[in-house]
C-alpha cells in the first residue's frame, strides 16, 4: 500500500513537471500560431467571448506529456503501458483536430439521407446508383453523427472523431479482458449493493461505449476557463480515494500523477487563462477517466463522480436532436453551461465556479455511496 507521503511526492512531482513543461510549450504555441480564432462574433451572446481570440490552444499538452513521462518511468506494468498508449492516441486524435480547426480547410456537409435516397432512384448513371447503394450505410453514419453535432467546421468531422474512438474503446475492452487486467475488471461493482455483476464478454462492448461517450462529454465540457479542467480535477481525485481504498497501488500512482498535472494546468487556466486545454487535453483525459473507472471496476461510478460530464453530453445530444428532428432549440445554447450563462446571465466565472462546486459534490455524494 502506498503511503501518504509517497502519495503526495508523488503528486508534488507531477505538478513540478507539468509546471515547468508548460514554458516551453506556451511558447511553441505561440510561435506556430496555435491560437483560438473566431470566425462568428459571439459577443453579443456570451460575454467575453471574443477576448479569447488569440489566447493559445492546445495548453492540455502539458498534463498529457507530464502523465505519460512519469507513468513510464514510475509506474511500469503493462496494464498502465496500455492505459497510457491509449491515452496518447486520444491526444493525437485531439491535437490533430486542434491543428487541422486552425490550418485546414472547410470540410463540406455530408449529403442527407433522404437526398441519398432520391439520388439512388433517379441518378442518371447506374454505377453511380450502385455506388450510392453500396456506400449507404456509411453515408447514412456519417448523416447521424452530423444531426446529433455541430456544423463541420475545418477539424475532423463528428463520425471520424467516432471512429478512432471506437478503437480505443474496443483495444480498451479487449486487452482488459483478454490481455492486461490488473484486477477482474469483467466483475462490475454496482452502487448500493453489495452484489457483484459479472458481464463476461460483455466487457468489450461496454468499455467501447463509455470510452466514446466520456471522451466526448469530457470535450463538450471545455470551452470556460477552468471549467474542464476543475470537473477533472473532482472526478480523478474521487477515483484516487477509490483506488486508495481497494489498496491498486498502481492505479493510485496513475491518478495521483493526472490530480498533480491537473493543479499545474488549473494555474494556467484561471481565467483569463494562459492556455486553454483544446481537444489534445479534453480527448485524452476523456478516454483516461473512463479507463481508470474499468481498471477499478468501478465504470459505473462514472454517473456519480463524473455526472457533471454526463450532463454536459446529454444536453449536447438532446440540443443536437432537437435542432435537426424537432426544428428547434431545446435549450438556449449547449453545452449546458452556456444556457446557464445566456439564459439567466451568469458570467463566465460564476458559471465555472457553480459547476465546479457541483463537481465536488458529485464526486463526494460517489465516495459515500462507495463506502456504503
């Protein structure tokens, strides 16, 4: 069991490393450029938002360089190995699409179904018609993923961030079952009971789809100051005192470096913020939260600890929904906390404030239901 005072080196040498990567990456930032654009005035809306302009984007590299360093060389063991190489694809995945926001090129609607539909019926070629029947099933995921998000912009579209996700999420189910548990991670603890459930294979699936969805949630959350980042900070010390508790010494090791990363990065990120966290952050500590949930056997926790994110998601799809079946906006503007801002007023900082005392109210109402 790893003591207190380890524990807190351990935490301490984090923040350090985080702290002192972060110069040399604030100024690469800068020096390429890769900083916030605006190409619609927001300011009308949401106050402030376009002093953000220019603020550079991308700040979620140093938790990412400073977990994935420290993790190699203090925490060797092939289930963690895999934990972080799945944590540095979400990061490619994110920073590719922070790079692309910035110096790609507009990418087109996909075509809806219902034109795909007539184009197959009335098109004058009949390979071209072959070609659309045979192409219909992607055609029609990608139409999917467009009615639930926002309008492609120049980064990677909903359905390829999708994709990649789904990789992830499926390595991640196969090699904790098959490969590299570092517990049994197919026996899932469920919240108020004392009962154990065993899903067997039923593992793979399900690790996919919570890696995707709290990938996702973790990124609709970015987008205020601080505010990502302090509902982070709440969800990975929650499951730091889990991982105490079950004595997983090596989860405990893994966490404890993203908390003392996350403090660092929090530094930089009160608004107004040196950096911001950019999907490089947002993806990568996404799909890391959702791995430690497994590696304890506690993804169901998840709804608890980390519900701030499940609502920033819901509310993201139910907005997308409404917006592109219903013909209306359900909420003013989603994520949540943007309607919270628009609708009744609330700055920016009080905004992230609120949200982050509900984070830790969250994660605490998580560990009394744990230790029930």
């Amino acid at each position: 069991m790893i003591d207190l005072h380890t524990l807190i080196t351990i935490i301490l040498l984090s923040s350090a490393v985080a702290f002192l990567v972060a110069f040399p990456v604030i100024a690469l930032l800068y020096k390429f450029n890769i900083t916030r654009r605006m190409t619609v005035d927001f300011s009308t809306l949401i106050e402030k938002r376009n002093l953000k302009i220019g603020v550079p984007i991308m700040g979620g590299l140093i938790v990412v360089i400073a977990v994935s360093i420290l993790n190699i060389l203090l925490n060797p063991n092939r289930g963690i190995y895999l934990v972080i190489g799945l944590f540095l694809i979400s990061a490619g995945l994110g920073g590719l699409d922070d790079i692309l926001n910035i110096y790609g090129r507009n990418r087109p609607k996909p075509k809806s179904i219902s034109l795909i539909l007539k184009l197959i019926r009335v098109h004058k070629s009949k390979w071209k018609r072959f070609w659309l029947v045979v192409t219909f099933p992607w055609s029609a995921y990608k139409s999917f993923f467009y009615l639930l998000g926002s309008n492609p912009g120049k980064g990677i579209q909903a359905h390829e961030k999708i994709l990649v996700q789904s990789i992830v999420g499926l390595a991640l189910g196969f090699a904790l079952y098959y490969f590299t548990p570092l517990t049994s991670p197919e026996i899932l603890n469920i919240p108020f009971l004392t009962e154990h459930l065993n899903i067997g294979l039923l593992l793979i699936p399900f690790a996919w789809i919570t890696t995707v969805l709290m990938t996702n949630a973790v990124n609709f959350a970015d987008g205020m100051d601080g505010l990502a980042a302090n509902q982070l900070l709440a969800s990975f010390v929650g499951f730091l005192i889990i991982a105490i508790v079950k004595e997983n010494n090596r989860s405990v090791i893994l966490i404890a470096t993203v908390v003392g990363s996350l403090l660092s990065y929090i530094y930089f990120n009160i608004a107004p913020a040196r950096f911001q966290m950019g999907d490089v952050g947002a993806l990568a500590l996404g799909t890391l939260l959702a791995s430690v949930a497994f590696l304890l056997n506690e993804p169901l926790m998840l709804l608890i600890i980390s519900f701030p994110f499940v609502l920033s998601l819901s509310s993201t799809v139910i907005q997308g929904i409404g917006r592109r079946i219903l013909g209306r906006r359900i909420f003013v503007m989603a994520p949540i906390h943007y309607h919270f801002q628009m609708k009744y007023g609330w700055s920016e900082e009080k905004v992230v404030m609120r949200f982050t005392l509900f984070a830790q109210i969250c994660m605490l109402v998580g560990i009394w239901i744990f230790t029930l």
